[in-house]
C-alpha cells in the first residue's frame, strides 16, 4: 500500500472511529493527516517533542486499525456501496431514486 493509499484508508477509518480517541490523539491526527502539517510544526503547535507527535500517530493508527479489525465498519460500508453500485446498474428509475437516498444515509 503505497503512502496515498494509506492515508486514504486511515481518513476514512478516522472519520468512523475518531470517538473513540482522545482528545488529544484528534488533535494531533488531524493536524498531521488534514492540515499537513509536518510532524515538527505539529510538535510545535502543542509545546511538546516531534517524537511524542510520532509515537502518539503510531498509536492512534494502530488503535484505528485494531476498531476496524474488532468492529469492522469500513469493511461493512464498503460492502454496501459495492451492492448500491450493483443495484443501480439494473434498476429503473424509481429504484435509482431509492438508492441515491440510500447513498445520502
């Protein structure tokens, strides 16, 4: 998986499972994932070592990852737009409304 990949995957898991981290460990996500800043300025930002930013974005890309492995979600909405795009490419135009509501959920 290359660096875009990863990033795509750990937004999207971010954006499922941002609840369940610190307040801190948001902050400092999305400084880094959304703000790209550098692990520096994030250090900067928040008074504290480049190394405490790095080792606090390993933890919470691991705890992300650990919610998807436990809990699934992304996994499960993925299955979901795969069967609406399924769906769509057979559907009349009653039912192409229904799952356009569908995929606004």
């Amino acid at each position: 998986m290359d660096n875009l990949e990863k990033n795509v995957r750990l937004s999207s898991l971010y954006d499922l499972y941002k609840n369940l981290l610190t307040e801190k460990q948001r902050q400092y996500f999305e400084e880094y994932y959304f703000n790209d800043e550098s692990l520096k300025e994030v250090a900067e930002n928040f008074n504290v070592s480049r190394n405490a930013i790095y080792l606090s974005l390993k933890e919470v890309e691991e705890a992300l990852e650990d919610f998807e492995s436990a809990l699934a979600l992304k996994a499960k909405q993925d299955q979901r737009l795969d069967l609406l795009e399924k769906l769509k490419a057979n559907a009349d135009k009653d039912s192409l409304k229904i799952i356009e509501e569908l995929e606004e959920i």
